[in-house]
C-alpha cells in the first residue's frame, strides 16, 4: 500500500473519502480507540492515556481542567500530542466539557443557568452567548460540548429542569437552534460540536425522579419532546445527540434502534454523532435488560450508539473478541468509527489539532465578556409581582437584605459551572455524580466530612470550598449585598442570613427579623442551591417531592413579612417559586434564577431601576405538587385551560388554575397591542403573516415580550388548547410603537394523525397576541385551504419574527 501520500491526510479532499481511506487502514483494535473515552488530567502526572490504551484514545474529558487558559492550552497541546504518537495514523483526540451555561473552565465566563436563559426569550442574545462560549472552547482546544440540554420540562420536581429552557417545545426549539448556531458556527472548522441531550422525554419521568421510566406515548413524544432536537437538527445542522438514561414503552434508550436509529436518523434525518451519556451503558445490566457488559454493548452498537462515556465498560477488548466469533458484525463497529472519523474530519483536527490560541485575547477579554454576560443576566431576571413598590430610591436611608443568597458567591451559579464543579470536588459529592467515586485512602466516602443541615438531608458547604470561591471570585463577582451597597453608597445597607437554604436551625431569625424591623425596606433571597450531591437542593439525581422552599425558609419569609416593613421578595432556583403565601403576601416578587457572575449587579440594576425587567415566565407555576402536571398548551379536555366549562374536571380543594402562568412577567413601563392584521388564507404548503402594534405608553423605556398563540379550532386529533407559535423581544422606547411581523409555515401547525402520519389539516385556526399565555391583547383568525402530508423534517417550528420601525 502506498503511504507517502495518504488521502486521508489531504484536505482538499472530501470528508466522505477520507474516512474511507482512513478506516481501511486501521485495526480493529484501532478502530475500537476511537469509540472509546477516558477522563484525563484528574491528577498531576497523569499517565492513564499512556498506560491503558496502548492504542490510543477517540475521546477524552479533564472534569476539572486547568486553573487558567493558558495552562488549559498547554494541556490540551499534551494530551494531543500523547494520543498522536501513539498510533502510526496520526489520529487526534476530541476533548468534551459541558457549556450548557457557559465553557465548564477556569476563568471561563459563567451565564445565568438554562432555565434563567429560557426566561430571556431572547434566542439572539443566546446565539452570542454560545459564540462567546465557542471562542472560549476552541481557544483551549476543547472542540466539543455536551450542551445544550433540549428537554422539555414540565414538572417542577424533577432536579434537571433547571437545565432546560422551560415547558413549552416551540420555545425550547428556538432557544436549542440558537445555541446549536453560536457554538458550531457556520463551518465546523472554527466551532466547537454541540451535543443535544437527552434523547428523548427524558423531561417527563415517573414521580419527577431522575433516570426513571419516561411514559410518553409515539405521537407526544414527536410532536412535542423530539421537536427541538429536530429543529436543531433541520435549521442548525446539529452535530452531535446524546441518550436519556431513561426507557420508552418499556424500552431502554441506550439499546433502543427503534428510538436511536430508526426514530432519530430515518424519521428525524440526523446524520452526526451520537454519544452516551455517562454510564448509560451499564444501566443495561444493572436494570436486568442484559446480562453482561459486553452484551449490552453489542445492543448499543447495533441501536447506533456510537461512542462511549466516560470510560469503558462496554467499548471494551471483550467487544472485539465477539467480532472476531462472528457474534458482532464489523460493520457495526465501522459505521461508529466512520462518524467519529468523519467529525473529527469536519473539525478540522487532522489538519490542526492544537488549541487556537490566537482566540485567546479575544476569547477572555474581560471588555467583551462581562457586558455580554450582564445583557443575559439582566434580560433573565423577571418582575413576577410589583405593586409599586418597585423601582426603589436610591437616596434610602436604611436597607435590609436578609436570606442565605445575599452575601453568597456560590448560590449565584448553577449546576455545570465552574464553581459547582470545584464545590463538588472540595466538599467530597463526587461519588453523587454518575461515573465518579471520591474515596479517601481507606476506601471511605469523603462525603462524610461535611456534616448536614440541622435536621435536614442537604449537607452544608465546605469551608474549604467558601474559601475557595472568595478566593477566586470575591473582585469580580460581586454578591447582591456589595452590589446593592455600591447602587446605594449613603444607606446604610444591614445584612443578616437569618436562616440556611436547608434544616431547622431557626438562630438567625431574630436578627434577620429586627434588621427588617429597623428598615425602610427589605430585600429577601430565598431559593435553593443547585449543583451535584447532597450539599445541594437541586440538581443532577436531587429531585424533590415538595416544590415549594426548602427548610424553613417559608416561615422566615412570614416573619420578614410580618415586619410591616415593604419587602421584595427574590427567588433564586432551578424551578419557579411555588408559594402562595408569598404570592399573596409580597408587593413585590423576582425570579432571579441562578444569574451568574453578574448576578449580584443585575439584580440591583433591576431594583433600583437602572435596568427595565422583561423576562418571561419559561414554566407555568404550580400552586402545588398535586398539580402537576400543569402548562398552556394542556390539549383540550385536560388541564385549567383545556377542559373549561367542565364542572367535573376540578379539585375537591384548591384550585385548579396555576399561581402564574408560561409567559408571564412585568415591567415598569406599560405596553398597549393594537392593529392586529392576518393573512385570511393560507395553503397548507404556505405562508402565513399575522403582524401587529405596540406601543410603549409608560414613560420609561422598556421591552415586551410579545407572544403569538395558534389554536386549531376543529381538528381530527385532540391539539392543544393553544400552543406557542412565535415570539419576539422588543426594545421600545417611551412614546414609541414598533409594528412586529411573524410569518408562519402552515406546516408548522402539522400534527400526526390516526394513522401515525404527518398532515397539515385544513380548517379556522384562532390566533392570539398578548404579554402572556393568559394575558391576550389581540385575536384574530385565518383559515388553512386543504390537507396534505408532510415531510416532518422540512416543517416550521416556530414564527420568524421581525420588528418594523
């Protein structure tokens, strides 16, 4: 065979033809390399990648990383190097981290938790958010992500929600394109692969437990769980789908070809990378569907499963041996190493593996990172409940700010941060998270030295890990007492934490309670801590049967109330604040989710009025745990909306309609909705256009969030009572009106039939403008001529929205 000249090297060449060229010059036991993953750099010295795979490795995640990018690029160029010259081929590693709310890296810039993103509305200011990410990533070397999460979540109890946009499919589209488009550019060579997870209805499992059952039948899994992966996939040329640990019908996902090959690649028409989820593998054998490792992974295999994370249990040399008995085609094992090949290919990672260290100014200049992440704290910040006590005075005299996030660096940031990571490796919950142990020389837990809350499950944080995160964070993170401070520089601002984001221990009360007494307003944070372990609330496998606060913090919020003093009450969780009381009681109420390093800043930007809140509501609120499920587009006979008039669809007691509704959020400017137009008719292979006016009739500047709502009034199937269509954020100044158009594929109202087939049906659809799903300003109908099938893939899946001056 001639090798001077290979054409796998040559990248004037197609990709297609140099994964050919390539895979006929590799073994078998090559081959396997590369579907295969390992952790590296977890220890000093780390010499794993040399001594375990003496035939190199495809993959390879460092959990924790460097302490600064340039130490992460001279890592990364080593390990590049380790795995290049341990094959002949010259085959480079792909290196992964998470980013689902920004690079999971040293000095990496951290944006408000998913759920906080899906509160934006705003796909534009995500797409930035995920090219800043991209540049931070290739910089260092890191060319894939295991983000964005494209679950959507509908139950509060559930711990991962918090790394969803929210309930609403045609909102978790939009946002799941944008980010899909930032991270992998328009040309692979300069991005980095986004990975969307967890495919699929991994969002709605039994009893809100993580890794459960997912009872979701065929026609709501496509029209509603698959749509954002195939958004993705359609519009934004996704690169990469990873597995819910979950099961369908029955069905484990990770050795499911009816789910992963025949559901994702023949009906969905994605043609990337597929990817398991940490140790999806062995739940094969530890749920009794195989009886070995191997087994199970010949399933995987021939589901399309292609690679294997984080280590290998069932990507093994055992694997190889039943290729070599016949019991395993090597055709499976070729298809898998020809889609790794052919991204890696596609990266551009034959022809120059090493981080772009060029990117690196760029990347982290402080002068560009930190307004973009103030854009997106600010923007995800909404105004639940005001009634006028906000925007405070800046000349006050006297501030109280109580509660256990007000002086907290940690509770600012969420779960697949930075900060997370290193709390969950200083306060010993590793072995919480799948695929890692954290044992002390003795073979013991080191979870057992942090102790928990007075009567409570929750553990308490490590004060190595405080220490830590002051040490790193305290000049450029400010918390929200030092940023109210610095709004307010002549009042005397008075911080107590009054009580733990867990337990009983109600010492703090009474000081917390005086302060309060002593101001002339008081700013309290509730919420939880969201992170990996038992030192967290919520989380990856921290799910809850209560979604409401955690601890005592509800009676703290009472005592505070109590006080007579004016007192805002600011939520900061994974999930909407789900209290009545509250809700009842306080003028004034902010969901300010898990922020980010500019967190603190924003908040006070709000409360004081420097910044004007428009952040949206990404889930309905539950009154309470037997509510749920609960969200807008409930088809009709179910839910609040969908069975009105039903006087036998109620509680015995309580109500039956939410606490707040999907879409909800205030402002302090007022908008009005006028001159709705619609086209009357429409083709079901057409276009529809609906546009209308508003206009800002307060007198400070501000955005509206204006929502398109579609009801199919007469359809064959049950459809929802009303599903989001559209949406578009818009800045308009006092005084001013802007008009908004959306146009509209009829095919995007398709739905699947009795025959499990795609159609656009004829007849009236209802369309409805307004600042809420609740809130309607406008209505209007148009009519669809005829019915037709349709390709499910080419289909629209939300509203392009423009904005007319």
């Amino acid at each position: 065979m001639n090798t001077a000249n290979p054409i796998y090297q040559d990248p004037n060449q197609s990709v297609s033809e140099r994964v050919e060229d390539l895979l006929m010059r590799m073994t078998l036991e090559q081959k396997l390399a590369q579907l295969q993953c390992s952790f590296v750099g977890m220890v000093e010295n780390d010499d794993s990648l040399e001594k375990y795979f003496p035939h190199s490795l495809g993959h390879a995640t460092s959990m924790n990383g460097k302490p600064s990018p340039e130490e992460n690029v001279r890592f990364v160029s080593q390990i590049q190097n380790i795995a290049l010259n341990k094959n002949e081929l010259q085959i480079p590693i792909l290196l992964h981290c998470e980013s689902i709310t920004g690079a999971n890296l040293a000095q990496a810039t951290i944006f408000p938790s998913a759920i906080g993103l899906g509160a934006m509305w705003n796909p534009e200011t995500v797409e930035k958010m995920a090219d800043l990410i991209r540049k931070q990533m290739v910089s260092v070397g890191i060319r894939q992500a295991l983000s964005p999460v494209m679950d959507v979540a509908r139950d509060p109890r559930w711990g991962r929600v918090g790394e969803s946009y929210g309930e609403d499919p045609t909102l978790c589209a939009a946002m799941s394109v944008a980010f899909t488009k930032g991270l992998q550019s328009d040309d692979l060579k300069r991005g980095a692969i986004a990975t969307a997870k967890h495919f699929l209805g991994y969002g709605l499992s039994e009893g809100g437990l993580n890794m459960s059952a997912n009872p979701i039948p065929p026609r709501e899994l496509r029209e509603v769980y698959a749509k954002p992966f195939q958004a993705a996939i359609t519009e934004a040329n996704l690169a990469s789908v990873m597995n819910s640990y979950g099961s369908i019908d029955g069905e484990l996902i990770i050795t499911s070809k009816h789910i992963l090959d025949e559901l994702l690649r023949d009906e969905m028409g994605f043609d990337g990378l597929t990817v398991s989820d940490y140790m999806s593998i062995d739940k094969a054998v530890e749920w009794h569907t195989h009886e070995t490792p191997v087994t199970a992974a010949i399933d995987t295999l021939i589901a399309g499963m292609d690679v294997e994370l984080p280590t290998p249990y069932g990507y093994t040399e055992e694997l190889l041996e039943e290729v070599k008995t016949g019991l395993l085609k090597e055709d499976y094992i070729n298809r898998a190493v020809r889609r790794v090949l052919a991204a890696k290919f596609k990266l551009g990672l034959f022809d120059n593996p090493y981080p772009a260290e060029e990117l690196l100014l760029e990347a982290y200049d402080v002068a560009i990172t930190k307004p973009l992440s103030l854009r997106a704290a600010r923007e995800s910040i909404v105004l639940v409940k005001n009634n006028n006590v906000l925007p405070l005075r800046k000349d006050l005299k006297k501030i109280a700010v109580v509660g256990p996030h007000a002086d907290s660096i940690r509770l600012l940031f969420g779960c697949y941060t930075y900060p997370a990571m290193l709390d969950m490796f200083i306060s010993g919950s590793m072995t919480d998270m799948a695929g890692l142990d954290n044992l002390d020389n003795n073979g013991q837990s080191l979870n057992n030295r942090v102790p928990y809350y007075e009567g409570s499950t929750v553990r308490q944080d490590s004060p190595e890990l405080i220490q830590t995160l002051d040490r790193m964070y305290r000049d450029k993170v400010p918390t929200i007492v030092s940023a109210i401070q610095a709004k307010c520089p002549n009042a005397q601002v008075i911080y107590e934490k009054g009580c733990d984001i867990a337990g009983t221990n109600r010492d703090g009360f009474q000081a917390a309670v005086q302060a309060a007494q002593e101001a002339d307003v008081v700013i309290l944070t509730l919420g939880g801590k969201y992170g990996w372990g038992t030192n967290c609330t919520t989380g990856e496998g921290i799910d809850t049967d209560i979604i409401g606060l955690t601890g005592i913090q509800e009676e703290f919020a009472k005592r505070i109330y109590e006080t007579g003093t004016p007192s805002i009450l600011v939520h900061m969780d994974a999930k909407p604040l789900s209290s009545e009381y509250i809700s009842t009681h306080y003028p004034a109420i902010i969901e300010s989710w898990f922020p980010g390093e500019t967190g603190g800043q924003a908040l006070a930007d709000v409360l004081f009025g420097d910044y004007n809140p428009a952040g949206r509501l990404p889930m309905t609120v539950a009154r309470n745990a037997g509510q749920i499920p609960i969200y807008a587009s409930q088809r009709y006979g179910s839910g609040y909306a969908g069975a009105k008039g039903n006087v036998l669809s109620k509680y015995v007691q309580g109500a039956k309609t939410p606490l707040h509704y999907f879409g909800e959020g205030l402002s302090y400017t007022t908008f009005s909705y006028s001159d709705i137009e619609i086209s009357k008719t429409v083709s079901s292979q057409g276009t529809i256009v609906v546009s209308c006016k508003v206009s800002n009739t307060g007198e400070r500047d501000g955005e509206e969030v204006v929502q398109l709502y579609v009801t199919d009034e007469h359809s064959s199937m049950l459809r929802p009572n009303k599903e989001l269509a559209g949406f578009k954020r818009v800045s308009i100044p006092a005084g001013v009106t802007k008009k908004i158009v959306f146009e509209m594929k009829a095919d995007q109202f398709a739905f699947i039939n009795k025959d499990m087939k795609w159609i656009v049906e004829a007849g009236r659809m209802s369309v409805g403008i307004g600042a809420s799903s609740e809130d309607i300003r406008l209505r209007g109908v148009f009519e669809i001529e005829d019915t037709c099938k349709i390709d499910p893939k080419t289909r629209g899946f939300y509203a392009l929205a423009t904005v007319v001056e």
